[in-house]
C-alpha cells in the first residue's frame, strides 16, 4: 500500500516479465506517473522489447510516448483500423523548410516571399515550401546579405499529432498554404 504509483506499475510489468511472455499488452503504461518516472517505464518498456525479444503492444495517447518507444503503429479509430505502418512512415519528411535566425526574421521572410517562395513568419523561425533545390540557395545568400546569423536550417517532419488535428485548421506545413 506504501508504493508510489511508479513502483506499482514497474511491479505490475515484473509480474508480467516472471511467466517469460512472447507478447505483452500495456494499456496507458505511464498513467499517474510524474515526468522522471514517465521516462524510466518508457525506457524500462524500450529495453524489455529489445533485450527480451519479447513483442509488446503498447496502448498510449500519449503520442510522444509512442514516437519514443515504439517501432510499428497501428491506428483504429472506432473500431476501424485506418492505418498500420512502420512509425517511420508516419513521421516523413514535409515539403517546408525551417529557418531559424537570430535577428530580423521579418527581413528574410520578405525577401523570400520577393523571389517566390511561399513563407510563414513564426518568431525567429520563416517557414518555406520547398517544390525544388532553389530555396537554398537563396536562403544562404539572403541570410548572408541582411547579415543575419544563421541558427537552424532543417526539413520539417511530420508528427504524430498530425494524424489527430483537424484537417480545416492551420496547418503549420506552408507548402499546402
């Protein structure tokens, strides 16, 4: 009765490791769990299915959770399966670009925009589509010309969360803006 709701649920999965299963079902595996005890079941569940070999169906809500643990995803919604992939194919590379810049990011952005590129402003952070290779090149001579410093440059990846937010709300992907 003294346990911790993170003792509990590490007993609960020795209980279940005693029987050596082929397989093992885990439903909300860090439910009540505090931020370092999330991260020591997520890593304990991690480690079994490797190490063990042992097959482990995991069901979270948590989709963070499942993009650290898991290897294949299977999506049902109502009852109805919509999609069972490897988690790699869930979170593909987008067709934008993110731009970070310490300084004027306005300044990129119009300056994009001038050459026909489609941009978001977040913050420090323009946004791009990319259709080609042409972006880059104009990202680097422009971030060089406004004398801007250059923090981050990389090539969105699709979330998890996507796959849940309603398809009529901003998209943050300006490629489909």
């Amino acid at each position: 009765r003294g346990y911790s709701t993170g003792m509990k649920q590490r007993v609960k999965l020795a209980q279940a490791l005693v029987h050596d299963p082929r397989v093992m079902l885990l439903d909300e595996p860090t439910n009540g769990l505090d931020p370092a005890g999330r991260d020591e079941m997520l890593d304990l569940v991690r480690r079994t299915g490797r190490e063990f070999g042992i097959a482990i169906i995991m069901a979270s809500h948590l989709l963070g959770e499942i993009e650290r643990v898991c290897e294949h995803l299977v999506v049902i919604d109502g009852g109805h399966l919509l999609r069972s992939a490897p988690l790699g194919a869930f979170t593909e590379r987008t067709q934008t670009l993110a731009v970070e810049v310490e300084g004027d990011a306005a300044l990129l952005a119009a300056r994009l925009s001038k050459h026909g590129l489609k941009v978001k402003e977040e913050g420090r952070i323009v946004l791009i589509g990319i259709e080609d290779e042409r972006p880059y090149d104009l990202i680097r001579d422009s971030v060089a010309e406004l004398g801007l410093g250059l923090v981050r440059l990389e090539q969105r990846r699709q979330s998890l969360e996507d796959l849940f937010r309603d398809p009529k709300a901003e998209d943050a992907d300006v490629a489909t803006v």
